[in-house]
C-alpha cells in the first residue's frame, strides 16, 4: 500500500501528549462492512503520524453502536463504525449513559450484492423474485399465503431450476437493514402483499398500520429456505462453498476481493459496481458512516486527527486509497470534511 507520508502539528503532538495518561490507542468498534477500510486507515494512520495504531474490531453495526452509547470516559470505545443509519433508540441510550454530543460522518458508499458459485449458474434478479422466493407470506389470488416456492424457477420461469436457499445478513448487521427496506419491501410491494398486510393491520393510525405492515413484509421463510448468518462474509462464503447451488448476499467490496469464488446476479436489470452504485443506478446501495464521541475529542490522543485522515481525499476521495478496495466515493466528502474539522455534531434524526 503506498500512501503519502504525513505529520501533525507541534499543538496536536503537545495536546496528545498532554492527554496521554488516559489511553494512548483509540477504540473502534462495529460494522464488518467497514471494518477493511477503518482497519487500513488506522494502519496508515499508525504509520504516518505520531500517534500508536487505532484498535479496531467488527461485531456488527449495532454492536458498535452500543458500544459507542454505553457511556463517556477511557473503558468505552471512540468511534462506532456503521453500514446503517443510527437509530433513535441508539441515541436515547446514548444520552441516558451521557453521550450527548455524537458526530456523524459519512465515508462513503456501498452496494449489497447478490452472489452464487463462481461456476454455478447465472442470476438475473428483481426485488419481486427475492420476495417471492424469501417472503414468510405472498399475495396469491389476492390473499396472504404461506409461501410454498421450492425453485427459484417457481418464482419466475427465466431462474434456474434449483433449490431455493439463501444465506441472508441477521438481523444484528447494517446490511440487513438494506436488504429489508430495499429488497424485500419493495419486492413485498410488487407482489402485493404489502396492500394485503395493511389491510388486514389493526394499528391504532395510518403510521402504526404501515410499520405494521413493513415489519410483516421482513418476515422470512422458516423452513429452511432462508438462513440468517450472524457472522461476517467469510462465514456467508463458507456457507456457499459447502452448498454450491445456494446464494448469498454480500457487501460489493466483499464480492470485489472475491471474484474468483464468486459470480455476482444482475438486480433489475443492472451489475453492481462502483459505477453503478456511485451513480445510483443500481438499486440496492447504502451508506456507510462512523459515529464520534465528540466528547472524546481533546481527551482520548489523535481522535480527531484519525477522523480528518479517514475522511481526507487521499483516503476516500475518487482517487483514495480505500477506492482500490471498493469504496464508492462520496459526491459530497467537501461537506463531509468541513463538518468534520468544526466538530459538527448531528442534529435530530429526519
């Protein structure tokens, strides 16, 4: 890896070394999606300026997040790495444990993807298909059935005859909220079964009827035909390996490092790519941010020179490091870096 070397200011080492008898390293925790990229920052970090190497670790974007909220002080972590938006129970636990001022800092893109056997056979998928073939419950003659698919070609008659299985993210990662809102309620919309579910919904108001009716469209089969992973993509690729007819959903950046194992499925008629995602013509794409403990800023040494590095252009600008890596860049990263050097904290969720 070949990045510029470079240094910090006689303040900041005199502030770091003011700070030091708190922690030396920083803390990072969350998203196995990010988790390549913070752990490349933070290794050209450690090697570039006068500051030790970050410590970072996956878990899951939620993970991280509870982490990031269990309070403020040097047993907690600095930085929660997320493939999903933060929630508003996130930033109410933040808050009751004194984490009031959180930055919100988005690096970047990227596209979840839809991946079979290197070998095996070609998918062309819709939202409709993945719904039609996931769904717990489908519109069928203009009632809720139970689904009862078996091939993918039950679904739609251009799939491959094989048995339906796929290896799908749990509910713990950032990607399965993409997936959810992207994939399955939109295919859960097309095939109707969205109208069937907010019909039958007895939600106090139309916004209550219509949660009720998003959650019953996330709901996946039981029987075998859908299976969570709560592990990383190593273990979603490890699946696939011991069952080569299956499929399974991966970040691009994942599917990019691994395309010799690895064929990818067109979604609605479009390749994922850098490309694609950047322009917003594939349809399943999701930022990815990091979450800040303002609070952190001045006490823990380097923090916020490790998020002005992690967000320079050398890093995730067009020609960044982290785009070698799949990282879709960020049209907005200006906006992105100015907020960042003011210590811009988030407003309230929209």
């Amino acid at each position: 890896m070949t990045v510029l070397k470079f240094t910090v200011s006689a303040l900041a080492v005199l502030a770091a070394a003011g700070a030091a008898e708190a922690r030396d390293n920083l803390q990072v925790a969350g998203s196995s999606t990010v988790l390549p990229y913070a752990t490349i920052v933070a290794e050209a970090f450690g090697e570039n300026f006068d500051f030790p190497t970050p410590v970072v670790e996956g878990g899951g974007s939620g993970a991280g997040r509870k982490k990031l909220c269990e309070g403020v002080g040097e047993n907690t972590i600095d930085v929660a790495n997320s493939s999903s938006r933060i929630k508003q129970s996130d930033i109410d636990e933040c808050a009751k444990n004194g984490v009031t001022d959180i930055m919100e800092i988005r690096i970047g893109y990227d596209g979840i993807v839809f991946a079979s056997a290197v070998d095996g056979a070609d998918f062309a998928l819709t939202p409709s298909d993945v719904f039609l073939a996931l769904g717990k419950n489908v519109a069928k003659d203009g009632a809720l059935a139970a689904n009862a698919a078996k091939q993918w070609s039950d679904v739609n008659a251009a799939l491959p005859a094989q048995d339906i299985l796929a290896f799908i993210p749990g509910t713990k990662h950032g990607t399965r909220e993409v997936f959810d809102l992207k994939v399955l309620l939109e295919g859960c919309k097309a095939n109707g079964a969205y109208d069937l579910y907010l019909a039958a919904s007895t939600g106090a108001d139309d916004e209550a009827k219509k949660k009720e009716a998003e959650a019953a469209c996330f709901e996946t089969r039981t029987d075998g035909a859908s299976v969570d992973i709560d592990g990383d993509y190593t273990e979603t690729l490890a699946r696939l390996e011991a069952n080569p007819t299956a499929i399974g959903v991966f970040g691009l950046s994942f599917y990019e490092n691994n395309t010799d194992k690895l064929k990818v499925a067109t979604v609605s008629g479009v390749t994922p790519s850098v490309e694609t995602v950047s322009s917003g013509e594939y349809p399943v794409s999701r930022p990815l941010f990091m979450y800040v403990k303002k609070q952190h800023i001045g006490v823990i040494p380097g923090l916020k020179e490790y998020i002005e590095f992690f967000v320079s252009d050398d890093m995730v600008g067009p020609e960044g490091e982290l785009t070698q890596y799949g990282l879709v860049p960020d049209p907005e990263l200006a906006a992105t870096q100015a907020a960042v050097a003011a210590e811009t904290v988030m407003g309230p969720l929209e």
